[in-house]
C-alpha cells in the first residue's frame, strides 16, 4: 500500500507542476491556488508513504517519478522538446526507478 501511496504523491507533484505553468509566475490566481494544494497534497502523500519506505529510496522514486511524468507532459501538452537524446534521457530515470523498487528490500 505504502508504493502505491507514493505514486499518488508523484501524482500529485505532477499535477503541481502543471497548475503552476498554468499559473503564469503567480498571476493567475486559480492555478496558483491549485499549485499549493497539490504541492501540499504531494507532501502529506509522500509522508504517509515514508512511514513504511526507506527514505532514500521513496524519495528518489518521487522525485524521478514526478521528473519524467512533467517532461512527457510537456511534450504532449506543451511542445518541450522530444528529441531522441531526451527520450533516452527519460527512459534512463523510469529505468533507475524500476531499479531501485527492485531493491528496495535487498540489504
């Protein structure tokens, strides 16, 4: 339940990411409101998550998460660039992600 909390919380902190492009540096007021309560959102998800994860890892899969969901919706949503390189690049962290929820429990 706790990996599954934490892919809420990345989640989350994508849909951070995306109220505050909306909300053009502060001027737009309900995207604005949208960033902090997804941000805090984010936050309570990913402490709920820590009661049960090795902090190192659960903040790493949260932040890689959340890195690579925002760049493939730039893509999508906001023309980023999708150059082969950056592809690569994406793959390479949802990899290291799988990878360190492969390990998670090997001491």
């Amino acid at each position: 339940m706790a990996w599954l909390i934490l892919l809420a919380a990345a989640l989350v902190d994508i849909a951070m990411a995306v109220a505050l492009k909306y909300a053009e540096g502060w001027t737009r007021f309900w995207p604005s409101v949208a960033g902090l309560v997804f941000a805090n959102g984010a936050i309570v998800l990913l402490t709920i998550a820590l009661r049960q994860l090795p902090v190192g890892t659960a903040f790493a899969i949260f932040t890689g998460v959340g890195a690579a969901g925002i760049a493939l919706i730039g893509m999508v949503t906001f023309g980023d660039s999708a150059s082969p390189l950056r592809l690569l690049l994406i793959a390479t962290i949802i990899a290291c992600i799988a990878g360190l929820k492969w390990t998670a429990g090997v001491r």
